[in-house]
C-alpha cells in the first residue's frame, strides 16, 4: 500500500495491492467467490483508511446488510496490520452485468467506521448503505461524515478455482482549497480508467495504478509498508472470553462433561478447554 500527495498539496491518494492478503483470508475462512470479493474490497478500505490515523490507533469497519452474506467486519492498524471476517462466508450469488454481485449479497443496511484514536471512547460514523458494494458506500462515509469528497475503487477478481487473481484498489481525495480543474481533470482520468481488480491485474505495483489515475499531475509517494493478515488471538484472550459468560452458561458446559472449543473468527484458530479448567472458571465466578 502506497500513500502519496500531489505537489500543489490539493489531492492525497492511496492504492493497494491486497491480493496475498485477500487470498490468505480467503482460505482461513473458506470463502466463496462473491463473499471473498466482498470481505477482501472491505479489507482493503481498512488498510488504507488507517492510513489516516497514528501508531497506537487503530479503524474498524463494519457492514451490517440484510442479505446473505449477514455483515463483514474488518480492523486495521496504521503499520498495516489487518483481520477480518465475513458472517456467511460459502455465499456466491449469480454474476450481475458480468461480475460479481457483491451488492445483492450485502443488501440493504448500515456501515460503521470506528476510530478507536486511544481515548476513553472511540468516534463511531455510521451512514446507510448505498449500493453495498462496498467502493460506493466508503465514498459516501467520507462525505457525510467527513465531508470529503473521494473517489473510492475496491474490486476483487476470482479465479474459477475459487482463488483470488487481483485484489486492491484506491482512495482519491482532493483536499478543501483544491481547483476545479484539479478535481475536474482528476474526474476524468478516474472515468477513463479501468475498474480496479483490472488495475491490480495488469498493473499489479499500487505506484503505477496511482500512474494511470494521477495521470498530468506531479506527484510523490510519501510512504509505503506491506499490508498484512494478523489477528493476535491468544489462548489468554480465549479464556477471558469464558470468564465473560454467564454463570448460567458456565453451568451448562460443567454439567455437558465436554471440552469446550473457542474459535477465533478471524483466523480460525481454536483453543480446547478441558472440563477441570471449566469447573475453575465457574468456580472465579462465584468469588467475591
């Protein structure tokens, strides 16, 4: 992933190339064709947004559609560190208009972007979907949120094994105080352009897909780094996660005299705890 700024200081941009990334996800979590293109266009909007915050901070982004695909969920850091998930991940719908239909199997819902900038709260911005493809709603996140205009392109091609070819995409800003001849001529090389999965395919370095899209302006890449799946789940996490249930719960799972699994959405991992470690933990909760 590459950030970069024009010289005049009127548009900042950032390309990816998340097509390692987008396949490694793909296979933890099994994905099929169209919930791979939908987890893997939201994995790489977060990458790139957390391109905007500080180390130590860090963005969430959350897609609740009332399609099949039943939401998807992504956070990232700002030294590129990223998980993510889909809810229903054996999800392929019919091509529409020759691709992916990743706005049906998302529907009608609500997208969250969470910045959790290390305060006591984190700023929550939601907006309703828009199309659900994802490209289209981010862009309308940055303008009612933000209010900033952006171009938003996020594709992901997949091989008829059911592997990914390309993935990426960019996030285009002109910033307040930029020329109208800036933002019309920068209107014009993003209409002319082929769809992102198409520019990650053929062109594959994030510079030479900002090339075709800051096609006349003079430009630099500020800084560049290697996005990568990290989840961090740890056994420790896990048992905190136990201790959070009910005694209920708990009691259910003693008297049941089976292991219990816990199984990180995110990477798949599972963590196996034995009744004795159980009994140990309902025990804790009763405690004073």
């Amino acid at each position: 992933m590459i950030r970069a700024v024009t010289a005049d200081g009127a548009i900042r941009a950032f390309a990816i190339n998340s097509t390692n990334l987008c396949e490694r996800a793909r296979r933890i979590q099994e994905s099929w064709p169209t919930a791979t293109a939908a987890m893997g266009r939201v994995l790489s909007a977060a990458v790139m947004m957390a391109g905007t915050i500080k180390e130590g901070e860090r963005i969430s982004i959350r897609v609740d559609g009332d399609g099949p695909l039943g939401g998807i969920f992504a956070q990232a850091t700002p030294d590129g560190k990223v998980r993510g998930y889909v809810h229903h991940p054996q999800v392929h719908l019919p091509l529409r208009n020759g691709k992916l239909d990743v706005g049906g199997a998302t529907g009608k819902g609500t997208l969250y972007v969470v910045r959790d900038l290390g305060m006591q709260e984190p700023y929550v911005g939601r907006v309703d979907l828009q199309t659900g493809e994802i490209g289209d709603d981010i862009a309308y996140y940055f303008l009612t949120s933000d209010q900033q205009p952006s171009a938003v392109g996020l594709g992901v091609l997949v091989e008829t094994d059911n592997s990914v070819a390309a993935a990426g995409g960019y996030i285009i800003q002109p910033l307040p105080g930029a020329p109208a001849e800036v933002i019309d001529h920068l209107e014009h090389n993003i209409r002319h352009a082929p769809r992102p999965s198409d520019l990650i395919l053929s062109l594959r370095d994030p510079q030479k897909v900002l090339g075709v899209l800051l096609d006349g302006f003079d430009w630099q890449v500020i800084d560049s780094l290697a996005p990568r799946f990290f989840c961090g789940c740890t056994r420790s996490k896990s048992h905190t996660a136990l201790r959070a249930l009910s005694v209920e719960d708990l009691d259910e799972m003693v008297v049941a005299c089976e292991p219990v699994h816990v199984t990180c959405d995110f990477c798949g991992r599972s963590y196996e705890f034995p009744i004795d470690a159980l009994i140990k933990i309902r025990e804790g909760k009763s405690e004073p």
